[in-house]
C-alpha cells in the first residue's frame, strides 16, 4: 500500500448515486448520477424510485469513475460506502455494492458516516482539516453543528435540528410559491432579484433562554406559508422574488449566527460549511462576513462537493485507511440513524482475512 491510498467512495443515502476516486487528499474521480427529475413531480424524493435508480446506476457510474480517474479496480486500496444515515433502501444499495466489489477484489470495506464525510469533503479543496474543526452542516436532511478533533473517531454534536432541516424548508416554500422541486437553488436564484428586507419573518430559536446551538424552522416555513397565503386571500400579488428573499435572509442569519457563537465558545478558529445548502450565495457571503468579523477562518468547498458525492465518501474512506483504522466486517449493514458520533462502523474481522484472492476481472 502506497503512502497515499487510493480508495473508491460509495455514497447512496438519498437521490444521488455519488462515485469518487480519491488518493490521499487529492481527487481524481467524481462521478455522479442523479435521479432528481425522477422525484420532481412528486414534489420530494420518493424512496422506493430513489433504490430503483441506484440500482440501475450503479455499476456505470463506478465504471466512469474508475475510467475518469484513469485506474483499474485493481489498483485501489479499500472500498468506502455510506452505511448511514439516509434512506434505508437507499443506503442497502451502496452497501451491498461496495461489499461486493471489496470481496471481488479483495480489498478492505469502509462502512463510513455520511455527516462526517461531508466535513471530510473538505480536505480534497483546502487540505488537511484543522484539529478541532467546528462544522455546520445544512442538507434537506441535517442540520447540525459539529465539533470534530478527529474526523476518523471523534466527531461531537453541538446541536441540530429540532423539526425542519433548512433544506427541508426551502423546497417546502419553493412548492408554495410554485417554483419546483428541488427548491434551494430556485430560491437561491429569485432572492438575488429580491429585498431581503422586505418582509420580517421570525427567527426561531434565538432568544435568551433557547437553546444556544439548536436549530428550528418549522415555525418559519409556517409563517412564511401563512403570509404567502393570506396576499392570495386578499386577492393581492404575491412578491416572489421579496419573499424568497426575506425567507433565506432568516434561515441563513441563524445559521451563520449560530455557528460563529459556537466557535467563539469553544475557542475554535475555523469554521466548515458543508452539505447540500451550503451551495447557497447568500449562506457563503453572511458567514464570510461574519467569520472575518469574528477573526474565524471560513472552509466551504466548492457547490459540486456540497451537494452528497462519492468524493466525500472516498475522502474518508483513504483518512480511514492512512491512520490504520479498522475495517469494516462483512456484517455491515445500512443504519439509516447512524449517530454522527460512529464515523464509521469497524468490524471485528479485517477484510483481508475473509476474501484475498482478487476475483475482480
């Protein structure tokens, strides 16, 4: 094994079949496909249609990240896959892909988190993470922040979400403003036309006696809804472009309020931003803003590693291998509520002792 592994990523917990090819910390392959048209005119991602694609993407998207990257199956080092959280069907099919390929090629298997492989992500764009790292992680899924000393085995929640995720919330007020699934990025694109001052919706969860790192916006979906609804009952025009606006104003406000307190609380000066929602311009500029205020050093990749990808996957997978850590058994399985606290699910048998013959071809 080089002193640089070269490890394929798995990543199946939603709607994206993400294959990545990562050696070190440097990337050489991400392939993705997705399966977001499928879902949109159901308004959200239907699990049983999200299985169904990744089934059927599979083994093409593996063999276009393997031919990107310009290697041979043979060549890699481990095989990493997220065992969760997700959708349980979802993450089944990147399990028992990966299980696969790392008998058939007699390689260790890397059952890894999908929370803290969104932090590692970051590594391919500006190296090596700080020790501690703080991260606040935004996604239709998870809103969290994290405090993370050691990627590979400690990862510490510091809060989250306590109904809807921000990006939950976004593709909900994207359908009541009739713009479409999925909705950060539509919303994202009418708020650069809008006055985020315009319409003062609440910010949950940021008075005196709430709890300092935890996350709400169910209360502002509503009111949001609420507002949208009773200018259509006064039959009077609805403002999109001022409503996208003032919406994303309150959610990214508290996150980027939240998160800068966060670190100045736990005496940490970086701060990551990862997960789907962190493709938002608006999110990237007020924490930028901010965390140059609060002398804190800001680390968000760039969009097309935000959203879920192998690359992340693959990340971990060779931070996992380049400091020994055991490898998964061939009793993994999806835990669609993997606590962020597990970055990875070790085994009690290595791999190697299972399967070392190489039956790939």
């Amino acid at each position: 094994m080089t002193d640089e592994p070269l490890v394929l990523g798995i990543e199946t917990s939603c709607d994206e079949t993400g294959v990545g090819v990562v050696r070190g910390t440097t990337l050489l392959a991400d392939a993705v496909a997705s399966s977001v048209d499928e879902h949109a005119r159901f308004g959200g991602v239907v699990p049983e249609v999200a299985s169904r694609a990744h089934l059927e993407a599979m083994v093409p998207t593996i063999d276009r990240a393997l031919k990107e990257a310009g290697i041979s199956a043979r060549d890699l080092d481990g095989v990493a896959v997220t065992a969760g959280p997700g959708l349980a069907g979802a993450l089944l099919v990147g399990v028992s892909a990966a299980k696969a390929y790392a008998y058939a090629l007699g390689k260790p298997l890397y059952g890894v988190n999908h929370l803290a492989s969104h932090i590692c992500v970051d590594q391919l764009e500006h190296g090596p993470l700080p020790e501690p790292t703080m991260a606040l992680l935004v996604s239709g899924g998870h809103s969290s922040l994290l405090l993370s000393s050691d990627i590979t085995s400690d990862v510490r929640p510091m809060g989250a979400t306590i109904d809807d995720a921000a990006g939950e919330a976004f593709d909900k007020i994207a359908r009541v403003l009739n713009l479409g699934f999925p909705g950060g990025p539509v919303i994202d694109r009418y708020a650069k036309e809008g006055d985020p001052r315009a319409i003062a919706f609440p910010r949950g969860l940021t008075g005196p006696r709430d709890p300092a790192y935890d996350f709400s916006f169910s209360g502002l979906k509503t009111a949001v809804a609420r507002w949208i609804e009773a200018r259509r009952a006064a039959g009077e025009e609805v403002p999109v472009r001022d409503v996208a606006a003032s919406f994303q104003e309150a959610v990214v406000d508290v996150l980027t309020r939240k998160a800068v307190r966060a670190c100045k609380d736990e005496g940490v000066d970086h701060l990551m931003i990862g997960g789907g929602v962190a493709a938002n311009s608006r999110l990237r500029a007020l924490a930028q803003e901010r965390c140059e205020a609060a002398g804190i050093r800001l680390r968000v990749p760039r969009p097309k590693l935000c959203t879920d990808n192998g690359a992340m996957v693959a990340a971990l997978g060779a931070e996992m291998v380049a400091r020994n850590r055991a490898a998964s058994g061939w009793d993994l399985s999806a835990d669609s509520s993997l606590p962020v606290t597990e970055p990875h699910v070790p085994g009690h048998d290595h791999v190697h002792e299972v399967s070392k013959e190489n039956l790939y071809s």
